[in-house]
C-alpha cells in the first residue's frame, strides 16, 4: 500500500518543529526533498516505519505520535480537514472523515459505533502503536481547536500502553484506558452535537 506525498509532507514538517534533523530523516527513508514536492506523489508504507524508527534512534521521545500531533495544526491535510472544518457539527465530521478516509488511500481504518452510552470513534488497520497514537491524538486536537475549545472525550482507549500515559491525559483532556480490546475515541451525545467554529454545509461534499 501507498500513501499521499503530502501526508508525509505534513508529518516531517512537524518533526523539524520538534528540533529533529529533517534531511537525516529523509536519508533514513531513501526520500529526496523534492519526493515531497509533487502533490501526485504517493510513498510506500514502509517509509513512515523507517522514518519514526530513524527519529527514535537519533533522539527518543516519549509519546512521539503525540507530540507531533501537537505542532501539526488544521489545512495539513487539505482534502480531510476542509470535510471536517466545513461541517456543521462533531458527530458530521467524524462521518465525513469516516467516508472518505478511503480516498486518501490510508491504511488506518476509521469507524463508528453507536451504543446506548458513549459514542465511539474506532480506529483500525494498522497494529503499531504510532499510527494508533497519531490518529488519535489529531482527531481529538483538531475537533478541540474547531469547537473553540469545547470539544473533550469521554476516554481514550489503546490496546497497548503508551510510553506515558499521564501525559496523555493531560493534553487530550479525558480518561486513558490501556489494554483494551479496541483503539479509538468515546464521546458523549452532548459533545457529538457541538457545533463546529467554521461550519459550512454549503461548502461540503455530499
């Protein structure tokens, strides 16, 4: 499987936030600067493995995913966050992202659950920790900043457990449960209705 050069794009672009040497993480995954700059590239699999072990190997960081999704801000994934930011609420969205995460040829599978309690946002595909972590922790972020802060998660679930889960907690903002049968986020009905900062149905896709 592939994945959009501009994924990657948005990725190193937060790790040189972080301080890490982006042309030695480039070298690690046999990527040029310029690989990244056709917006019809798309990149193996494999590269994010090799990029994540690289960054680890040259300076270990706690919860990596987590602090790269902290720098990574919304427009970073143009397709994505423009079906988020132009929907009118939460819970449309998550089902917006849902529908077309597929497009952007993702391994990571997105999923909704309804239950008489918490709904939840289940994320699947990928077994390692990093990708768990990473999608995670930008779909919390991101619907926290489009709600003008409003948006919290019941809880957070891994089927393993982060390298600090203290710190998990502290910026998503809820519970983190660890060795779970499942990954993924639950939110209440109240917080699935919140309405989103720059919500435009008109402007979405259908």
């Amino acid at each position: 499987m592939t994945v959009p050069a501009n994924d990657l794009r948005a990725l190193i672009a937060a790790f040189e936030k972080l301080g890490y040497d982006v042309e030695g993480l480039l070298r690690a995954a046999q990527l040029r600067s310029s690989d990244l700059a056709d917006p019809d590239m798309r990149l193996p699999c494999e590269t994010y493995p090799a990029l994540i072990s690289h960054a680890q190997q040259e300076r270990f960081t706690p919860n990596l995913a987590l602090r790269l999704a902290t720098v990574i801000p919304i427009g970073a994934f143009p397709l994505l966050d423009y079906l988020v930011v132009t929907s009118d609420g939460v819970g449309t969205g998550v089902r917006q992202l849902v529908r077309y995460f597929k497009l952007v040829g993702s391994p990571v599978v997105l999923d909704v659950r309804e239950n008489s309690g918490p709904i939840e946002i289940v994320i699947s595909g990928p077994s390692e920790p990093f990708s768990v972590e990473y999608t995670v922790s930008l779909t919390v972020l991101h619907l926290r900043e489009e709600s003008e802060g409003r948006f919290a998660a019941v809880s957070v679930s891994f089927s393993h457990r982060p390298d600090d889960p203290m710190e998990f907690e502290r910026v998503l903002g809820c519970p983190i449960y660890s060795g779970t049968s499942w990954n993924g986020i639950s939110v209440s009905p109240s917080a699935w209705r919140l309405p989103l900062r720059r919500r435009d149905p008109l402007l979405g896709f259908s």
